[in-house]
C-alpha cells in the first residue's frame, strides 16, 4: 500500500483520495467515464438526426438529404476517435510545454476569422474558418487552450497569485483580448464561458480572495454594460423574462422550446414524433437539441442527460483533485477546467432550453450538432482520461 509518508500525500483529504483512487479501481484507464462520454455522444447522435431529419422540407435547405447532418455530426465523431487516440497517448508535460504557444496560434486564428472574404459568416457572425471538407470554429479551440494556458500560467505564477500586478493582471489582460476578438464575431456566449472558467480556475489555483472578488465584480459589470448597450441583447433578457409577451417575435424561440416540454410531459411523444421540430423550434438540432428530447422522451429523458451531465462533471473534479493530490498541479488545474467548461456550459444550455437564463448561441456539449464543438469536446475528454491515466499509473509506480 502507498505509503501516507510520501511528500505528496501530507495532509489527511489527499491521503483519502489516493488511498481511494488506489483501492477502488486498478484499470489504467477509466471505464465508466468511457461509458458516460460515449452514451452523451450515441444520445446526441440519434437526437441530432431526429430534430434534423425535417429540415430539408424547409427552401434554405431544400437541397440537404433527411440524412445530411446526421452524416456530417457521424463524420465529427469519427474523426475524434483517431484524434483523441493521439491525444491521448500525448503526455501532459508536451501540453504544459505549449500551452503558451497554443493559446497565442487560437488568438492569431481568432482575428484570422475576423478577416472579410476568409471568415466564413452564419446569421450575421463572423465565427468560422472553411477548410473545405468542414469548417473551423476557433472559439471551440480557444475554450481549451485557455484552460491549458490558464493551469500552466497558475503553476508558473503560483508566487505571485496574491499579487494585482503580477499575478492578477496578465491573466487578465489575455482574457480581455480574447474577450474583445470574440464580441467582434460575435460570441458572447463563448466569453462568458471562457470568462467564467479562467476565473474558476484561477480561484482554484489559489488566486488572493479580494482580487477574485473584484475580478466578480469587473466582470459582472462588464457582461451588464455589454447587455444594456446592445439592444439586440436588451430585447433577448426582456424575451426571457416574458417569452409569451411577444410569442411571435421576441420570445419565438423561448416559448416553442417550452411548447416542446410541455408536450413531451414524463415519458414523451416518442422518439421522432416531435412536432416542435418541423420548423416551428428554431435551431432544434444545435442550441435547442434539448427541447427536441424533452419532447420526444420526456422529462425522464431530460433527467437522463443531467444525470449523465452531472456524474460526468462530479467524476472529472475528482480526477483533477486526485492529480493535485500527488503534486501534479497543472495536470489537476486541467482536469478541473474541462470539468468547469463542460458542466457549465451544460448547464447554460440546459438553463436556456427550459426559460431559466436568456438565450445564449451556446450549443450542449458532446450531443449538439457541430463539428468543431463535439471535436474539441472529444479531445479535452481524451486529455482527461490522459491525466487519469498518469495518475494511476504513479499512484501505482508508488504502492
């Protein structure tokens, strides 16, 4: 058994976890989180084909196949397969290496995208890089390699984090310039993930209590200033707080997403008798793919996913605090920020879908239709799995 005297196992709760982590399982690698990312992946690819299967009926999309996204979100999964693989086979110090350099090559794509005539424009934004075969989304990227920059900037800074100066400022700095290139698309919805996880993380890593308080404050004032001086905005707050004030316009989205909860009531309509989906729900394969379940399998559907949402977040908090544990800080700082973005950005989606936050362009992680969402999803899954991976196999090396 791992000796308690080890330097890495000094205080009580950190013997806990590796004695549990030791004790309760001896794969090299975790199976149920396996399980629990592929039903997410298998729930969103059947769901995505249903919601999407009517869309050709529609004049925009008259020359789609009933298959065509089904095909496409297919194709996003296989090709994460074989990606994730490699990443996953990739140790994390090469990620802690180039973390820097990840998070500078995303910025410069970042304003790549912003450039007229090579960012690829949907519904007014400018959000997508064409790279023929499919599209690059290089937000999707940025949430991830901000997580990297943000664990490796923590590790390195870790003297300085109760310090404004020097260990508050920088960070900040970089997180406003990604926040300024994404309200050009614009993304709101990316910065307020980005923004929320690199403040998570930074809590997490030990940042001075008042400087995270007025970073709170700054940034709370920030996102209401951005909201009070867009109108476009302003009207998407009102419409969530009374979507069926104007059920036609403003709150068309809202109310037809609940409209679909509604009928789907406890066990739902069935899978593929949505009615909501036959072009009266917009956007019912991306931002509103849990209306569509809601509908066809009911609330124990919805609570279904949750639950798989929720072991899902709960399990990557326990591998990012099992790597801490051992003194392998960056690989634990990690963890928990994939464990941050995805549950939080689950529980946006999830949160606008029922009327409980204004409507935000934030897709469900792992299930939404998207190529460069469910590939970048599947690769900060694979780097988990990779710091599970490392953290059994030391825990082990010291028993």
């Amino acid at each position: 058994m791992l000796s308690l005297r080890l330097p890495w196992a000094r205080r009580a709760g950190d013997r806990t976890v590796v004695r549990n982590a030791l004790s309760s399982n001896a794969q090299s690698i975790d199976v149920a989180l396996l399980w629990v990312v592929g039903t997410l992946l298998a729930i969103g690819l059947v769901m995505v084909y249903s919601a999407s299967i009517a869309l050709p009926d529609s004049p925009k999309f008259a020359a789609y196949k009933p298959t065509h996204f089904l095909m496409r979100h297919a194709f996003s999964i296989a090709l994460a397969i074989p990606v994730g693989l490699i990443v996953f086979a990739t140790p994390m110090r090469f990620w802690q290496r180039w973390a820097p350099m990840l998070f500078l090559a995303c910025l410069v794509l970042l304003v790549i995208v912003l450039i007229p005539g090579v960012g690829k424009v949907v519904y007014g934004a400018r959000r997508w890089l064409s790279l023929g075969f499919t599209s690059l989304q290089p937000s999707e990227l940025m949430k991830l390699f901000v997580i990297l920059y943000v664990a490796d900037y923590t590790v390195r800074k870790q003297d300085y984090m109760q310090q404004f100066s020097k260990g508050f400022l920088p960070m900040g700095a970089a997180v406003a310039a990604v926040g300024l290139l994404l309200l050009l698309e614009p993304d709101l919805g990316a910065f307020v993930v980005i923004a929320t996880v690199a403040m998570g993380m930074l809590f997490l890593g030990g940042v001075n209590g008042k400087l995270f308080a007025g970073l709170v404050v700054i940034a709370l004032s920030t996102f209401s200033l951005l909201i009070m001086l867009s109108p476009w905005r302003r009207d998407r707050i009102f419409a969530y707080l009374d979507p069926f004030a104007d059920p036609l316009g403003k709150g068309y989205q809202l109310t037809h997403s609940l409209i679909a909860f509604g009928r789907g009531e406890v066990f739902g309509v069935g899978l593929g008798g949505s009615i909501e989906k036959l072009h009266y729900l917009p956007e019912a394969h991306t931002d509103f793919l849990l209306a569509v379940i809601g509908e066809e399998l009911g609330l124990v559907g919805v609570l279904v996913v949750i639950g798989l949402f929720y072991w899902f977040t709960r399990r990557a908090f326990e591998i990012g605090r099992q790597a801490i544990a051992i003194d392998r800080v960056f690989a634990g700082l990690v963890a928990k920020g994939v464990a941050l973005w995805l549950g939080f950005q689950a529980f946006i989606n999830m949160g606008v879908n029922v009327g409980l936050l204004p409507t935000k362009g934030l897709t469900l992680p792992l299930m939404s239709y998207g190529g460069s969402g469910v590939l970048v999803n599947c690769i900060a899954i694979a780097i988990l799995l990779r710091v599970d991976f490392e953290n059994r196999k030391l825990m082990r090396g010291a028993a």
